[in-house]
C-alpha cells in the first residue's frame, strides 16, 4: 500500500527567506506526486504534480518541487516566502497508472511565516 | 477558469439522520472523487467513480455510504445514518481520463451532533 510521510508538522519562517517541505513516500512502482495547498477554511489547490520526465518541476506561487527517486522524496521548495504563503501543505501520491486510483495525502505541515 | 462546486458549505444534522451531500465536478471529466478531513487530520480517500460505478472505494467507505451521478452533471454522496464520527470536511474531486491530476471542490462541513 502507498503512504506518505511529512515529518515536519509545523515550519516558522521568515518572510523573504528560504522554504523547504518535506515529503517522502512510499509505492512500490513510478508514483504521480502532487502538492497541494490548503488555507484555512478553503479546499485544496493543486501546487505542482510530478508524472515523469524532468525531476524538476515548477508550480504555481513560484513553488518547485524535485523528484529524489533513490531517497523516494518528493520536497517541495521555494526561494523567497510571502506572507500568502502561510497555509496547511499536502504532499499526495497517486498510483502510476492513472486514473480512478485515490490519491494518498500526508498528514500535512503548517506553514508560518514571520515577519 | 472551470472548477468543482459543493453544496451546502455548512450541514448540521442530527446523529441518525441521512444526509446528502452535493457536488459539480469539472465539466468534461470522467473521474469523481469523494475524500474527507476530519478536524486535525489529513485527507482521506474515500470513493472514486468512472462510467456509473464505483472504481475504487477505503475501508472508510462503509455500507452507510452510498454515492450516486443523479443527471449529466452532479455527482452526490449519501450517508444514511449519521454518526458523531462522520463529522468531517467532506471534498469532491475531479479529473479527465488520464494521470490522476484531481481538481478539488471548496469542500462541505459537515457537523452531525
């Protein structure tokens, strides 16, 4: 069965600076992975998906992701954090084959941004 | 830009009661989804349904559960007979043929007391 794992629940950061979230999953074939994002009281936003090809890959919000297939890791980045970005994030992973399968989530981390 | 709507936002019920939540997937897609978070915690899959039937369905997707695609466009999840436990953000999800790529509804919060 595929599972995720974020091991980090809460992140601070400050404003301006760097973002890494982790994410790290478990399948035993070439996953789909997404991230998605969730602000309070809102339903979730596709950040960026990894299918095949290039490992790494761009989003919206000027978030990247980078597909580590030897540590099975998905972590999803960005260079300069906004207030805006204050949110849950979800790493997902979808079976390879597409299409009915049910995405698994991770438990989620809480993103806070400092002034 | 199309996007997946829910309604209600908000459903109180009473333990017991059967409930019926809505949703519009996106409108040329083939796969809906029925996921939900309970406060806290993180999303489940719950159902997912392709050409009239069910594909996929979670051991949380018990015999309670029912879903259904009424008319060309809805797409609706019953509970029968609420429980405490059942209360929960409910999401509908959408997605074309290929790859798995789900559009997510707002959600519906569904409060049973």
């Amino acid at each position: 069965a595929q599972s995720v794992t974020q091991p980090d629940i809460h992140i601070t950061v400050s404003e301006g600076a760097s973002l890494e979230l982790r994410c790290n999953y478990s399948y035993g074939a070439t996953p789909y992975l997404f991230w998605y994002v969730q602000s309070p009281g809102q339903g979730l936003q596709l950040l960026l998906k990894y299918f095949s090809g290039d490992t790494l890959v761009q989003g919206i919000k000027g978030f990247e992701a980078e597909f580590k297939r030897s540590q099975s890791s998905f972590n999803l980045r960005k260079p300069s954090v906004h207030w805006s970005d204050a949110a849950e994030y979800f790493c997902a992973v979808g079976a390879g084959g597409g299409g009915a399968d049910g995405l698994t989530f991770g438990k989620g981390t809480h993103l806070i941004i400092q002034p | 830009e199309p996007e997946v709507t829910q309604t209600p936002s908000h459903q109180v019920t009473q333990m017991g009661q059967e409930v019926i939540l809505h949703c519009v997937p996106i409108s040329n897609h083939l796969y809906f989804y029925w996921y939900r978070q309970i406060l806290g915690q993180k999303v489940e899959f719950l159902v997912s349904f392709y050409n009239n039937e069910i594909s996929e369905k979670s051991e949380i997707f018990d015999d309670q559960f029912s879903v259904e695609r009424p008319d060309g466009s809805n797409f609706t999840l019953k509970i029968r007979s609420t429980k405490l436990e059942d209360s929960a953000m409910y999401f509908c999800a959408s997605s074309t043929l290929y790859r798995n790529e789900q559009f997510f509804g707002p959600g519906t919060r569904l409060t049973v007391l």
